[in-house]
C-alpha cells in the first residue's frame, strides 16, 4: 500500500466517522441554539430611544450587543 493510498483509506474512515457521528448527536450549536436560555425578548416601545445609552449600563454608550434581549442563563 503507498502512502497516498493510506493517506486515501484514513480520509475516507474519518469522513465516515463524522457522518455517523453528526447523525447520532447533534451539533452543539444546534442545541444551543434550542435552549430557553438564547430566546431574544422585545423591548417595551420607547426603550430604545435612540438616545444612545445601554438601557443596563446607562453610564456606557449602546454598542448594541443585544444583552438587553437576551434571556440569559
């Protein structure tokens, strides 16, 4: 067997491997993306002004990172 043959069969494995694997489990993302905890809410109307300041933080400027939305852990 040549090095470019092995190198062939061992791709081939893992490729493989990664299918099954992504069949039985989802990817963590996926999940995640699932959870309660990642859900976004909507803003009372007014909260955001458009003044420019985070409504959590009212000292730093919005950089609208989305934290006011996020339901959190």
């Amino acid at each position: 067997m040549t090095e470019q043959e092995l190198r062939a069969l061992v791709r081939n494995a893992i490729a493989k491997h990664a299918v099954a694997r992504a069949d039985s489990h989802p990817a963590p993302t996926t999940v995640a993306r699932l959870h309660p905890s990642h859900a976004l809410v909507a803003l009372p109307a007014g909260a955001d002004s458009g003044d420019g300041v985070c409504i959590i933080e009212p000292a730093v400027a919005c950089n609208h990172c989305g934290y006011c939305k996020s339901v959190g852990h």
